[in-house]
C-alpha cells in the first residue's frame, strides 16, 4: 500500500508542474529563461532618448519603486533609471 501511494504523490507532483509549465504564457516563460540575461536598456523622456546603456545581467525592479536598476556594462556601476524606459532581453 505504501509503494501504492508514492507512486500516487509522484504521478500527482509530476501532473502539476506539466500543468503549470503548459500553463503559462510565453511572455512569462520568456522572462523565466531571460534571467540572468544582459539587455539593452532605453530611457525616454517625451520623444527624447536620455539614457542608453547595456546591462552585464537581468535588469531588475523593486514593487516600491516605478524605476529599474542593474549593472551597467560600459563601466561596470549600478545604475538606476526610471521613466519611460524600453528594456529589451539579448538572450532568453
């Protein structure tokens, strides 16, 4: 009975990830298999580009903030930016 329902739980366990895994969007796989990732990050203000930079990794933000931050490639320093800004992944 034991064996019985191991076998139960792990085709259970197994049923729900393939769910979840076919469930999900391909803009959220997308940012799954981008972390880690460099971008090209664009910041705008009205039409004008005020900032242009690359990141060494994935650029992220904070739930308290409307702004992102990583490490810019160019000098290696964290940066911050926030506004208008296009974030596109290099590899994902």
């Amino acid at each position: 009975m034991k064996n019985l329902t191991k076998k139960v739980m792990r085709l259970a366990v197994a049923l729900t990830v393939l769910l979840c895994v076919t469930g999900c969007t391909d803009s959220f796989m997308g940012k799954v298999s981008a972390y880690g990732g460099s971008a090209n990050v664009k910041c705008y203000s009205a039409e004008k580009l005020i900032y242009e930079g690359d990141s060494t990794g994935k650029v992220a933000s904070s739930s308290q903030s409307d702004g992102y931050y990583f490490v810019d490639k160019a000098d290696q320093k964290l940066k911050e930016v926030s506004g208008n800004c296009v974030i596109v992944y290099n590899n994902y």
